[in-house]
C-alpha cells in the first residue's frame, strides 16, 4: 500500500515536472526535426583568409552573412596530403582520408599495374547529353559512403541527393554512390551532361537549360571588373605578367577581358572565368525549382562545387585583381543565392555549409620580388636525374614512373621483373632526394613512424598513403616552393595556405558563433550527420564540431 502511495505520489510529481517543462520549452515534436534541403558548398581552392582578405567590400547577404549569422571553424586544417580538388572533395562528404576513402588523387596509379587512373573514371558507363569522353565518369573509384550516401540509406531513399559542379569530381564525389544525379560541364558540347552510371537521358528541366546555351551567354558579356580597376587594392597591378598567366589570344593578363571574341565558339573558356561560378548557381536553382528540392517530407541534399575560383586562381595566382574580383562576384552571387533560398524555402528552414577542397600558395616570383623564400621545383629535371642514377646502378630503364602528387611512384612491374630489394631502392632514392636544396623530407610510406619529421608532418603522410594507390616515398618540399609553372600558382602541400580552408555553417540548427581550436576537414561530415540524425559516412574518422549546434 505504502508503495503504491508512493509510486503514485512519483508518478504525479514527474507529470507535474514534465507539464511545468512543456510549458517553457519541451513540445515533444511530432516529426523529426530537421531542414528541408541541406546545401553543401564547396568553393575550389578557396584559401581560409580569403574570408577576411576582401571583407570590407563584401556585400552583406554573401560570405559576410554567414559570418554574421552562422557558425565559422576559424582553423580547420585538411588532415592529410597532397591537398588536392578529388582528394579535398572525397574527404569533406566521407569524414575519410585516402589511406580509407581511397582517392589519392586527382589521378593515381594503380600501384599493382602502374596504371594511371583519374579519380572518376569508369569505363563501363557513357555520357548522358553528349557523345563525349567526359561522361565516362561515376564515384566508383570512391570506397567508402558518404553523408549524402547516408541521408538516403537513412531515409529510405525518400530523400533527394543531387551534385553539381563544373567538374566532374566536384559533382560526382560529394553526391556519391546513391545519388539521384550529379550534373558536371562538358566543353565539348557546351552543356551540363551526366552518366550512365546515373541515368538513362538527362531530365527535360536540364535539356531546356542547356538549349540557352548557358555558357555563350555569359562569354558574350565580357569580364570586366565590378569596380573601378584601381580600386582593387588587395591586388598586384592588373598587368603583372612575371604572376599572371593571360588568356590565349589575349594581349596581356589586363581587364577588360574580352571574353566574346577569345572564347571562339569554345565554351570551356567559361571555367577561368567567374561566370563559371554564376552558371553553377543557377543550374543549382533550376535543380531546386524542378526536382523540388526542401518540398517533400524529409530533408535533401544538394551538393555544390565552384569551381571558377580554382581555375582563375591557377591561372592568376591569388594575388591578382582577376582572383579579387572573381571572389567579389562569387560573394554576390551566393548573396542572391541565399535570397533565392530564403524565398523558396523559408528563412532558417534551411542548412548551408561553405568550405574548401583547399588553399592555394602565393605566386613564388611575387614572393620573391619580395624578399621571400620560394620557387617553382623543377620535378622533371628531379625525375629524369633519379632515373639515370637507378639506371646506372641497376641496369634497368624507367624505374620511376613518375613525382606526382609528390609520390615516387616506381615501376612495379619491372621492379618484380628484375627481383630487386626495394628496400634498397628507396633507400637509394631517399638518399638522392634529400639532397635536392629544395627537398624539406623525403619519407618511406612504410616508415613513416621511424621518419625524423614533426608530427604534423607524420599524421599527415599517413592519412594521405593509400597501399594500393600512392607512391612509396613522399616528397615534401621547403615551404613557399611547388611543382609547377612560373606564373599563376597550384596546392597540394601541407603547408597553411594549401591546407588552412574556411568552414561556415548557417541555418536551420546552426548557432550563431566561431571557434578557434583545431578542427579538420574530416569534421564535415560527422557534423552534419549529427545535425541530420543520420550515421556517420563509413570510413569516417572525423569527429563532430559539438559548438556548431544548437
Ligand atoms: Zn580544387
């Protein structure tokens, strides 16, 4: 009896609590909570102090929004090298590295063949709105699911996943295996095209947008700057030929750009351009409007890379006027972009996030002309001269396939042949690099433990070596020094302006506010999975960023 009092007594006193919690706040819902479209934006190549390098003429409804409103990781690092597009891409929507995700470049070698394989080749599949080798792409070459994957495992595959980018890798990667669709751009044909791997024939809604002939619209504009050339005071002077690569047929790397006569009738010319990026956001917005993205019953997902940025950035370095207003104009353009959202979808009833695949270093002429330390590393001169050297001593041409992504790649299939003791051979190789003056390490991928380096260094290379796809010695140089050309710039180093991204939420679940402790590109992931609901992408090693949500 007494205890019948008292479970009663209990009982009351828990409804009373929970009634007195109602009232303040707790309205059990319904319905999961959760957004009605998520929205991935990947800009390529987009250093993290490019947020604060042209603040002040940032609009306020662009970048400056989500800095206001949203929640900015102000260090978040890539985790691993080489820092490149597929790598950066891979990693933001699987929480992975290569040594799991398997994509350890843009293009790798198959280290049991020597074959080189692009990120997002398949031959099995064909283009879809075009006869062209540039459909023969999917996310096959990916092994791990990710946070798009796991929306749709997680709904049942109610939920809509579409990517899109200029680049194939930059659509396909993020949307992943069970996307509805990814859309990238083929010069070939001037349109918007997709695989086989996907679809059958592109929706009517893309077929009309590619019948505008998109890109000719905007080359027929020309590319003038927004404002007054000499306004543009974050900026080398617009003619600086020893930093700027300039278009072909152009006279000099200078505004106005007269892109209706250089393009001649090749309309790829629209990637170096920043209306490449305007494009992108409208395809992004036909997509909305057409598959009703955010206006069923559960939350989906479009995954946007621009592209643009990377390209002028290649071309014009970073300290360009061409990069200055390339970014003034991505900032008005996601200004409008957010206005378009807040329209379709509501105000808050959406979750955008912006980050980058990765950096990019400064020009090293214009580091130079400037006192510092930096150079372009002349990496065929390197491998001809290692080749020689292994030839000279075993009797075999060719042992070395190749530098990239700053691998020693070595001929495998000779190397077996022969029966040589490749601990022997990297040793010999290691010993050669590391007296090349611009060579900080050069470190066996099997030793990377033993490696006398900084542990920054050491985390890095493993999560960046994949066995079966990367080379067997990494090469890092001396910071400010890259393999490449003399004008514009590239990535792919460990160092902060290749691997220092910017990475901002904003909307439905996000808090208002920003973090300085380390974060990771790996974070991405995990973090919008938990804003989701969802699981983690298979092969996530990230952790959820806790301060970002409400
Ligand atoms: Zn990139």
């Amino acid at each position: 009896m007494k205890i019948k009092i008292l479970l009663t007594l209990t009982f009351a006193t828990a409804v009373f609590s929970l009634s007195a919690q109602n009232k303040r706040n707790v309205t059990p819902a319904a319905t999961l909570p959760r957004p009605k479209l998520m929205v991935g934006l990947v800009v390529d190549q987009m250093r993290w102090d490019y947020l604060y390098r042209y603040y002040d003429r940032y609009q306020v409804g662009g970048f400056k929004r989500m800095l206001n409103e949203g929640f900015t990781c102000e260090n978040t690092l890539i985790p691993y090298i080489p820092t490149v597009t597929a790598i950066g891409h891979s990693s933001i929507y699987t929480g992975s590295v290569p040594a799991i995700h398997g994509i350890a470049g843009n293009d790798f070698i198959i280290q049991a063949t020597g074959k080189s394989m692009y990120c997002t080749d398949d031959s099995t599949v064909n283009a879809v709105g075009s006869d062209s080798k540039a459909g023969k792409m999917s996310p096959r070459n990916l092994l791990v699911s990710t946070v798009t994957d796991e929306l749709r495992l997680a709904t049942n595959f109610r939920s809509k996943v579409i990517g899109i980018a200029l680049k194939d890798r930059g659509g396909i990667l993020p949307a992943g295996h069970a996307a509805n669709a990814a859309y990238w751009f083929d010069d070939a044909n001037g349109a918007w095209i997709s695989s086989t791997y996907y679809m059958t024939e592109l929706p009517v809604w893309v077929k009309t947008f590619n019948a505008t002939k998109p890109a000719e619209k905007y080359l027929k504009q020309d590319w003038n700057t927004l404002y007054p050339v000499n306004t543009y005071v974050q900026s080398a002077p617009d003619n600086s030929p020893r930093y700027e690569g300039k278009f072909s047929g152009a006279d000099a790397p200078t505004f106005p750009i007269k892109t209706s006569e250089l393009y001649k009738g090749k309309a790829g010319m629209i990637r170096s351009t920043p209306y490449g990026n305007s494009m992108t956001l409208d395809l992004a917005k036909a997509a909305i409007e057409n598959e009703k993205l955010g206006a069923g019953t559960v939350t989906d997902f479009l995954a946007v890379s621009l592209s643009s940025t990377d390209y002028v950035g290649h071309q014009f370095g970073p300290n360009s006027v061409e990069a200055e207003d390339t970014y003034l104009r991505l900032d008005k353009d996601l200004a409008a972009f957010f206005t378009y959202l807040d329209g379709k979808l509501g105000k808050g009833n959406y979750t955008v996030f912006l980050s980058a695949d990765h950096g990019a270093a400064h020009n090293p002429n214009f580091l130079i002309d400037h006192n510092i330390p930096a150079g372009v590393w002349k990496s065929s001169d390197v491998l001809t001269r290692l080749n020689k050297l292994l030839e000279d001593k075993y009797k075999v041409k060719g042992m070395v396939l190749n530098l990239d992504n700053y691998q020693v790649n070595f001929n495998n299939a000779a190397i077996r042949k022969e029966n040589l003791n490749t601990d022997v051979l990297k040793f010999d190789c290691i010993q050669f690099l590391q007296q090349e003056p611009q060579i900080a390490y050069a470190v066996d991928m099997q030793r990377v433990q033993a490696a006398t380096i900084p542990d920054e260094l050491r985390t890095r290379i493993q999560n960046g070596y994949n066995a079966e796809r990367s080379g067997a010695i990494q090469i890092v140089l001396k910071p400010g020094w890259f393999s490449g050309g003399q004008t514009g710039t590239t990535h792919g180093t460990w160092n902060p302006y290749d691997a220092h991204i910017p990475l901002v939420f904003m909307g439905w679940g996000i808090k208002h506010g920003s973090l300085t402790r380390e974060t990771h590109m790996t974070d991405i992931a995990p973090t919008v999975a938990q804003l989701l609901h969802i699981q983690a992408p298979n092969g996530n090693i990230g952790t959820a960023i806790g301060e970002v949500l409400k």
